[in-house]
C-alpha cells in the first residue's frame, strides 16, 4: 500500500447553503488523553495530489498523514482544531465530549460556513447551522477525511508529547489507545492523571 490512489476517489459535497465545513474527531476508543475535533473547508478544486491521496486517516501510514496535513493547511479555505480533556470526558461522556470538540474547532473557521457535514450518525446542532451526519463519511467525502487526517495527526503529536511525561504507557506507540500492553502498565503502574476514570481500564 503506497498510500496513493488505492482506493476509490473521495468526493467534494456541493450544498445550496454555501460553504460546507467536514468534521471528525480521533481519540473516541482511547483510555487516556483528551478527544481531538477538526472541521476543514476545502476549495472546490483542491489540488489533485491533495484529493487523490485523501482517505479515511485510520487507512493511511503515519508518514502520508503527516504529509496531508500540511498540504490541507495549506490549501483549506479555513480550518480548526480543538480538544476535550479526559476530566471533562469523565464529566459529560465520551460523546458529549466528541461532540463539543467539534463544536470548538468549528468556532474557528473563518469564513463561516453554510453547512456542516459530520463523520457519523451522532451530531448536536451547531449555531442553527443545516448538519448532515454521514456513517464512514470519512472514506467518501473530502472535507471530512480532511478533517479526519487533522484530528488524528494533532491527537497523535500530543500523545507524544504526553508519553514523555508518563512512559510508563507507551503512549507514543499506542497513542492511548487500549492495547493489551497498554492495559498492563495500568495494572502495573496504576491510571495517570489524564486516564479516563470512568473508561474500563483493565480486563475482567
């Protein structure tokens, strides 16, 4: 897999109400760190190295993601990208968190959008914008495998970033996730300060 065409082109969703922005988030399943929101407006003509390569970012090596990320911020028409901690994800719920990620990273974009398109089938409205939700929205529309790429590269950046503070876990090859090692240095070490505490940390 070269991370180039092996899949079928994903497609620019054309609204009535202008500007569409995609939105996805990364960091759902994880036992720790915070949940990552990013919503992209892409140009309707986004380069074609850009939309060839764009697919949903759990089917892309860490170097193509990488790669997309810069040339999505470089050529979005307007992008954001926010995040939830895990306190406030034990406090609302890992979907309510999700949520109001996106929300966060939507109130950044300038300009604004007409419409919102939102990987899923889970979305709250936001600012009496019209929503679309799409199950695997990721893998057939451009704006949200753009925003998909922005959530996971930015999640992934600082779980690194958090691996050198706790690396106990790992974190910097699991990125949080709940890897059967990952779950053992639970077991071993105990939860850091930003495990989820009401997530299921260990077997059994």
């Amino acid at each position: 897999m070269t991370g180039r065409m092996q899949h079928e082109p994903l497609r620019h969703y054309v609204s009535d109400h202008g500007l569409v922005a995609g939105c996805d988030e990364a960091g759902r399943g994880c036992l720790a760190g915070p949940v990552f929101a990013a919503a992209v407006i892409l140009p309707d003509h986004p380069s074609a190295g850009l939309s060839s390569r764009l697919n949903d970012s759990k089917k892309l090596r860490p170097a193509h993601r990488s790669q997309l990320r810069h040339m999505i911020e470089e050529q979005a028409v307007a992008f954001g990208v926010a995040m939830v901690g895990n306190e406030e994800i034990d406090r609302i719920n890992i979907l309510q968190a999700s949520i109001r990620a996106m929300h966060l990273a939507l109130d950044q974009l300038m300009p604004r959008p007409g419409m919102v398109l939102v990987d899923g089938n889970r979305f709250l409205p936001y600012q009496n914008l019209p929503h679309r939700c799409m199950v695997r929205g990721d893998a057939t529309w451009l704006s949200i495998a753009a925003a998909s790429v922005l959530a996971k590269t930015w999640r992934d950046e600082h779980m690194e970033d958090q691996h050198k503070t706790f690396p106990s876990y790992e974190w910097k090859k699991n990125k949080g996730y709940p890897t059967a090692a990952h779950r053992e240095a639970i077991a071993k070490y105990g939860p850091s300060p930003i495990h989820r505490k009401t997530f299921r940390l260990l077997y059994g």
